[in-house]
C-alpha cells in the first residue's frame, strides 16, 4: 500500500508556520492516537555549516521550534542534535543557524553527537558509526532542508540521516565511497540501524542550483511529511522536476521501489522550476573501466574563484583524499587532479560560495548525447 505523503502550503516563516505545522501534526496524530508522552524524542535537523537561516544551507530554527513545542505539549522528551560537516565550528554552527537561542528558550537540549559516543555497524558490505543519541531515542524526527545536492542531486529526508555519522568519519566514508551510486546505498543502509522515525521537511524556502551549500534560495512554499523517508523524497522528486532515477539514494530494486511509492494527501503544491547541479552524479553513465583508464578525459572536480575565495581553508581540511594543498601568498586552493574523487566535500563546506563543481568536456557531451538536462 503507497505510504501517505502530506503536503501543507506555508508562505513563510511568520505566522503561517505555526498553522501549517498544526496541520502537518494533526494529520500525523502525535499526541493523540500516536501518544509520545514520556517517550525521548530526538529532533535531527540539517546544520550542514555555519551559515544563517535566509541562506537557506539549514533547517530553518522556527521549524524546530515549533516542533519542540508540539512534542513537548504532547509530553514528550525533546532533544535536538545534529553533526555538521566535519570543518564546521561546532557552536558557530549552533549560533548562526539559530538552533542555540531555540533550544535555549525552548529549554531543551542540544546535543553535540561528537561528544556523545557512538555504535559501531556492519551491513550490506559497509562499516560505519552511528551517533549514540540516535540510538537511543524512542523516535528520531528528521527535520531535513529541501536542497539540491552536486553529488546527490537531492538532498532531503532521506540524505539528513547523513548527519548521524559524527565527524571526520564522514569524510572517511566519502573518501572510502566517492562514486554517487555507491555512496547512495550507504546511505540506504544507515537507515537499517535508525531507531522508528518521522520526517518533516522544511521547504518553506529551499536551495537550487550549486546545493547544498552554495545554492540559491528558492521560495518553495511547503512542509512536508511522512513515516517514510524514501517514499517523501519520491513525492519531493514528483514535485520538483527531478528525475529519481538520478537521486543515487533512490536507485533500488522493483520490490524496495514498490514499498517506497507514495500517495499525495493535503494541499496541492506545485513548482515551476527547480534547478540541480550537473555534479559527480554524471559519472555513473561512464564506466567504471573508463573512469580509471581516461581520467584525463571523463572527471568531475572543484573549480576555485580566485575572486571570491577567502583562503580559509576549509576546502583542504574537507577533503578526504587530500587532494587540496593551500599554496601561494596570499594562501588559495591548489588541486592535485589526481588524486580528486569527485566527492564534493570541498563545495560543501566552502563558507563564501568560491568553488563550483564542473565536469570535462567528453562528460558534457556524454550528458547532451543522453539528453540530460
């Protein structure tokens, strides 16, 4: 039976928010014939870097303040937590995005999941670690932004669980799984260890274009909910444009893609236009044996602007391949070619928008042959 996805129009994040997201957990039933009462609950919202909340790189904090403040009448447990890219000051992250001042006045704690212990995995062929306190919760609330993505294409319910891997060992898991679609099933397969779940997407404002960090906002003008992460990102896709077969996460078999199809419920909404990255995604129409032997030919990589970049580095100590070097006076990005993976880490984490992920030109004509937009 398709999974309920429900849509509920919000203009913005003044008054029409708290009405929207009354709708949204009146259609949920928490608190009532869902009863949470006692039960910890985790709020896990995107706050990839320190960026404040009209760039629209994170969860917008009126979003999970009103969420804080529904689960808690409900007489739940509220905590929020969350593991930004691995450069990020953590308490910048915090300050900026807004998430301290909430939670402070929403007297509720927020977690730092470097700090909180994590569960080591072994499933389908990868090893990775989970943060402690999503473990523990009775209920984690994915609270993810609606972002394009210049590796994933998308980045939404299903991509914020991401965060969940506490620092530098998501830079590990990327050096270790650069190429998108493999990168996809790790993704996939996080969510085999997650504790049950609810998601509520906040795309009230979105990001479109070079996302998930350096994108443009875009009025998007919704919230959108749903038990089932994969089955929300599907209808997201259904709504913006975007073609699933392209979003690596999503990529499955007949029978996963049967248990994540969807049925649309509440406001209709639509979007006229919503751009996406030509990123690391176009690589899987190469392959895998042409990759290796034509790399100068078929890549994906970071470009710097020597204009805007600010030398902070950040792109070098986000790399997990350690192919940037800081080099010159003043200091700007270096790239050795060789050793880059095509994985976007830099772009995310780039605090002024400076590098653009482009692609050689025997992949750009591939992508014409093909007719991908």
């Amino acid at each position: 039976m398709p999974t309920d996805v429900f849509f509920a129009r919000c203009a913005d994040y003044g008054p029409a928010l708290a009405e929207a997201v009354d709708r949204v957990f009146a259609h949920a039933g928490w608190g009532g014939q869902r009863p949470v009462a006692g039960k910890r609950v985790l709020l896990k919202p995107n706050l990839l870097t320190e960026r404040k909340p009209e760039q629209a790189v994170t969860t917008h904090p009126e979003v999970v303040r009103h969420v804080i403040r529904r689960f808690k009448a409900a007489g739940a447990q509220v905590s929020v937590g969350d593991s930004p890219a691995s450069t990020a000051n953590l308490h910048n992250v915090w300050q900026a995005s807004g998430l301290a001042a909430v939670c402070a006045e929403e007297q509720v704690p927020l977690i730092s999941f470097e700090q909180a212990g994590v569960r080591s995995f072994e499933r389908d062929g990868f090893a990775f670690s989970v943060a402690a306190p999503v473990l523990a919760a009775d209920l984690v609330v994915n609270l993810p932004k609606v972002k394009s993505h210049s590796l994933t294409m998308l980045t939404a319910a299903v991509k914020n669980i991401y965060g969940s891997v506490p620092g530098y060992a998501k830079t590990t898991l990327h050096r270790l799984h650069p190429k998108p679609e493999i990168f996809g099933r790790l993704v996939r397969t996080l969510w085999q260890v997650v504790p049950p779940s609810w998601t509520l997407a906040d795309a009230v404002v979105g990001m479109e274009g070079q996302g998930p960090a350096n994108g443009r906002p875009i009025a998007l003008e919704f919230l959108a909910a749903s038990d089932n992460p994969f089955a929300l990102d599907r209808a997201l896709c259904d709504v913006l444009h975007i073609d699933v077969r392209r979003v690596p996460y999503l990529a499955c078999s007949e029978a996963d893609a049967e248990a994540e199809s969807y049925a649309r419920t509440g406001d209709p909404v639509a979007v006229g236009a919503f751009e996406v990255p030509s990123g690391a995604h176009l690589l899987k129409l190469v392959p895998d044996w042409l990759v290796r032997r034509a790399g100068a030919l078929v890549w994906v990589r970071p470009a710097f602007s020597a204009e805007t970049c600010v030398g902070c580095g950040k792109c070098a100590n986000a790399c997990p391949a350690h192919a940037i070097a800081m080099s010159g006076e003043p200091k700007r990005p270096a790239l050795d070619r060789r050793r880059c993976i095509s994985c976007s880490c830099c772009h995310e984490v780039c605090p002024v928008g400076a590098i653009r992920m482009t692609q050689s030109t025997l992949l750009r004509m591939m992508k014409v042959f093909k007719g991908i937009d």
